[in-house]
C-alpha cells in the first residue's frame, strides 16, 4: 500500500457517495470476475491478499501464480473552508510470485476523479493515475506465530492531473503479524517514503478476527508524519465469495484536520494458481 500525502486518498481508501450515469462500469468487471472465479480446487486456495488495508499482508505468492487486486472504486471526501473535495479512485494492482519468498507487484491508480463544490467552486475533473512498481519479501520463520514481511516501492509517474503526474517517490515498508488464539492476529506496520512528495514515516497497528467461516473483519490506526502526515482510525470486512476470490470493504475515519473526513472503498482480489 503507498502511503499517503497530506489531504489525499490513500491508495486502497476513501469513503463518500458517488454518483455514476450507469453501473455497468461495475457490474461488467464483476461478472468477468465471477466467471473467472469458478469452482476451485481445496489446494487453489488463495494466500492473504494485501487490500484492504493500511498495511500489506506477510505472505508472497507460490512460485509461478498470480493475483489481481482492484478497487471498484476507492474513494476520500474532505469539506475545509466550505470547500467539499471529493476524490475516487479505480486503483489496480497486480502481483506475480516470481520465487516461494519473493513476489513482484505493478500496480497503477487505472482511473479516477476528484469533484470540487462549494463558496462558488464547482468542477469536476477525471483521468488516469501514477503507477508504480514494487518488491515484496517475506522471509520464513522459525514459529508459525509470527511473520513478517518488507515491501519496497518505486512511484511510475505516467499519469495526468489531477489524479496522476505525482513525481516520483520511494517507499520501503515492513509488516509483522502475531497469530493469537481464536484465529485472531495483531499486526505492525511502518513505513519511510520520500522523494518528489517529501519525506514522512507512516505507522499503523491492526488486529484481525473472524466473523464467520469465509468472513473476516478488523480494525486499524494510521498516524504519519512529514509528508505523509495523517491521523485516521477504521476497519473493515473481507468475504471469501470462493477459495480463490475475495469480495472487501473498508473505511477510515479521519481524526485531525490535515486528514480526510472520510475514506473508504469496495473492492475484490482474484488469485489465479
């Protein structure tokens, strides 16, 4: 996950409620996807995926499969000064196991907006994002209780205003995960960025629990600073719709003022074994 500048989306985030002229931009995408889905065998299972979230998941995938993570959109809206931003997104991210530890992701903000109103301001703009291109490793371990996993990032600043074009920067982020008893699991997340943006830490604690046999749930803090400044709280629900798709939602509360009122999104991940 990129961490987030100052007043902006966070990559898998947003909440608000958006208005579209039709929903086949939605339900297209999935129904592709549940074709795709299908029946699977009990050993096509997928690993964690690493929407939603602040953080990553500390697992890689297996050798020679890959995954596809996409947001149907995620979303952010701020009101400051009378002015309501409100930003969505169609965030896309691929990852490919390229060794049993090792995985290569490329990713891109695919499409979004961001809708200006208020104080005699009224615009509505749309394009393609930034990309960017990372490398995840999750060492093994010596106890099933504990993992960990480090994810380094480079931003591919190939978009356009006001979506993309974002210059480029740099992050490397680590993630450790506690199993606790009742298939829960509290995990810790920290991040450094810099480059065109600023530089900034992002921090972010989480637990993890079950709602049922295909559901889960959790909660989540996010506190950054420099350039990745904000202050937000919030959680979210994942269902395994099949042993190899998952269905999520999410959102963040923001708690200060240089954060977004509120974020959140929907969005679904497809592991292809």
């Amino acid at each position: 996950m990129r961490t987030p500048n100052t007043k902006s989306l966070m990559t898998w985030s947003g909440s608000a409620r958006l208005s579209f002229g039709s929903d086949a931009f939605f339900r297209v995408p999935l129904l592709f996807v549940a074709l795709l889905a299908g029946p699977a065998h009990a050993d096509d299972a997928a690993p964690a995926f690493d929407r939603p979230g602040i953080a990553f998941a500390t697992e890689t995938l297996p050798r020679g499969t890959f995954a596809w993570e996409q947001g149907l959109p995620d979303a952010s809206t701020d009101r400051t000064d009378g002015i309501r931003t409100t930003t969505w997104i169609a965030d896309t991210l691929l990852r490919f196991g390229v060794a049993d530890t090792l995985e290569l992701q490329l990713g891109a903000n695919s499409f979004g907006g961001v809708k200006v109103r208020g104080r005699g301001e009224h615009s509505s703009e749309h394009g393609g994002g930034d990309g960017w291109a990372s490398v995840k490793w999750a060492p093994a371990t010596s106890s099933d209780d504990f993992t960990w996993a480090v994810l380094a990032t480079a931003t591919l600043p190939f978009g356009e205003a006001p979506i993309g074009d974002g210059g480029h920067d740099y992050d490397v982020g680590i993630t450790g995960t506690w199993a606790l008893p009742s298939d829960t699991s509290v995990s810790l997340y920290a991040d450094r960025s810099w480059g065109d943006s600023g530089r900034g830490w992002m921090f972010s604690p989480s637990f993890a629990f079950p709602l049922g046999e295909d559901v889960g749930g959790y909660v989540e803090a996010g506190y950054g600073t420099g350039a990745a400044r904000t202050r937000v709280a919030g959680g979210g629900v994942t269902w395994m719709a099949t042993a190899r798709l998952q269905l999520d939602a999410s959102f963040l509360r923001g708690l200060d003022d240089d954060s977004p009122d509120w974020q959140g999104g929907i969005g679904m991940a497809l592991y292809f074994p």
